[in-house]
C-alpha cells in the first residue's frame, strides 16, 4: 500500500470492508476484508489508522463484557 497524500482511508460503519479513495482518479478500493474474523467470532473489525510502514491496523471487537471492577496502578 502506498502512505501518501493521494488516497483517503475510510470504512463505511454498515460496511466492514476498509477501502481507500484515490484522490487523483475518484476510485475505489477495497483493501481489507474482516469477513473471515466476523465468521471466526469478531463481533466488530474496525479501521483505527495505516501505520508508517504503510500496514493497516484494525480495532476487533470479540464482545461486549461488563467490567464490574477495575483498579488501576499508574507509576
């Protein structure tokens, strides 16, 4: 993948696929698709950034658990 200012990542919140828009030639692209993580018990696979190293990194989401407690030790 190429990290430049060309394209636009984006993925549509009703669509799981990531795409990117290329701005010089108005299309489209799919460049990732979580339907295997969706059938494999993912209940989200969201798009968070594309790393410098032009990777895409991806939010899953296996469910939503409640956290009855929490602590926290900040150092």
């Amino acid at each position: 993948m190429v990290h430049d200012s060309r394209f636009v990542f984006y993925q549509d919140i009703l669509d799981e696929p990531m795409r990117r828009f290329n701005i010089t030639t108005g299309s489209s692209e799919r460049i990732v698709d979580c339907r295997s993580l969706l059938e494999g018990g993912i209940q989200r696979c969201g798009f968070e950034a594309v790393m410098p190293d032009g990777l895409v990194a991806l939010r899953l989401t296996r469910g939503g658990h409640d956290v009855f407690s929490l602590e926290l030790h900040v150092r």
